[in-house]
C-alpha cells in the first residue's frame, strides 16, 4: 500500500473539552497518519458544539491550529457541516486551511464517482428532528444566531445539547429504527446523484452496506464516531478499508 496516495474519511469526532483523551487522539492522528495522506475528509460533527468562528474555547483552538499545520503541510482538509457544527464559517477556513464542503458532494476517487454526505438528511423517519434541522439551517436563522452575544449562544447550545440528548435517548428506546437512514431516502439519494457510491457518518453505526439499485451493485460506507472506535476509512487505488482504531 503506498501511503502518499491514501484519502481519509472520518467523520463525528465530537471534539469537546470534557474529553481531553479523544482531542489528543484526534491530534495524534493529525500527526500521524494523516500527515501522509493525500487528502483528508472530515464529513460533518468534527466538533460536539461550534457556536461560531469567534469561538474562544482554548481546546478548538488548538485543533484549529493542527488542521492549520496539517494543511500547510501539504494536505488539503474538506471539512462538511454537521448537525453539531453547522455553524463553521469563512474565518474556521481561513485559521486552518481547510475548505467547507456542501453536504451532498461527488468526488472521484481514484476513478470511482463517490457521494459525501453528514447522513442526518437521510434519517427521515425522525420527524422531529428533520424540523428542528429546518430551523437551524435557514439562513435567516444562522444569520440572527452570528448576531446573538457568545454568552447567548453558549447557553443555547447547552440547551440544545441537552434537548439533543433527551430525544436520542428516548428514541433509541422506543423506536431505535428512526435513528438510523431510511432505506428509500438511500436509494433516491444515490439516484438523484447518479453515483453506486454513498459515505457519511452521523448514525455513529459504522458499517459497508451492499444495496442493489436498478439491478446495479452499490455501496454505503458508514463512518463510527470517535466516542470510543475512532473510526478512519482508508482508500487507494486498490480498493479501500474501515478501520476501527478502538481505544
Ligand atoms: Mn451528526
């Protein structure tokens, strides 16, 4: 395996002060690995809150000045909103280097067309969640969001972590198939797209899904969070891996 041609994708690192171990995982990787990549994706949740690019929280300073070496280094980094850190704007570009990618974009990889997406679009069966993105995700919104002090827009995320947390844990109970991607919603994406090839996080279930569409073999590449798999797909010109990187 030559290692100056691997791309890697990880996506729901969740990056947050009150766990100091998988900031200086993250790091780590930074580092290491990712140092001889010829690309790095960052599909979505990089950071469990981002409340804006004036954010001074020292611990996402620190990871914004390794995405800056990293990137300065000679590896470009593509960085995609996630329901976490939709807020991530123009100045978190120009602090590290990276670029913000849309949710919902085609790369080629090494001659295979391949879809990138966060994955909460695609969990349609969680109504009250898809409302909720709704809001927060309409530019009127974001704009009087930029414009609330950081002590407001500390405190709303709180609340909305909270809020977060309340509703997952009470699906999951309940109805634990909502929390994951509708099959039908899969399919019309790669459609839509014309791609045999989907990659995304956000159901933190890490796994490679054979579908057939159209009488066609296709792919979705699901990539676990960084709460304890630290999950990195790794892909070359031969072919690709999921690794677990379990702590
Ligand atoms: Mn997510």
């Amino acid at each position: 395996m030559h290692a100056a041609v691997t791309t890697l994708f990880i996506s729901d690192t969740h990056l947050d002060g009150t766990r100091p171990d998988i900031t200086a995982q993250f790091l780590e990787f930074l580092a290491g690995q990712a140092r001889t990549a010829q690309r790095l994706y960052i599909l979505g949740d990089l950071f469990e809150t981002w409340i804006g690019d004036d954010d001074p929280d020292a611990d996402k300073r620190r990871v914004c000045s390794a995405l800056q070496s990293l990137t300065s280094h000679g590896v470009p980094c593509f960085v995609m909103h996630g329901n976490r850190d939709f807020l991530l704007g123009r100045r978190f570009e120009q602090t590290t280097g990276a670029t913000l990618i849309d949710d919902g974009t085609v790369i080629d990889l090494y001659g295979r067309r391949v879809l990138l997406m966060h994955g909460d679009t695609l969990c349609i069966d969680d109504p009250a969640y898809q409302r909720l993105r709704r809001i927060v995700r309409n530019p009127l919104v974001q704009w009087g969001l930029r414009r609330l002090s950081l002590t407001q827009r500390q405190w709303l995320a709180k609340k909305m972590r909270a809020g977060s947390k309340a509703h997952i844990e009470s699906a999951d109970k309940a109805t634990p198939y909502i929390m994951d991607v509708n099959r039908q919603a899969v399919i019309d994406t790669l459609r839509r797209f014309k791609v045999d090839c989907l990659i995304h996080g956000h159901t933190h279930r890490p796994a490679i899904h054979d579908l057939t569409i159209d009488d066609r073999p296709a792919t979705r590449i699901v990539l676990g969070d960084w709460y304890d798999q630290g999950s990195v797909l790794r892909w070359n010109e031969r072919g690709y891996e999921l690794v677990g990187m379990r702590r």
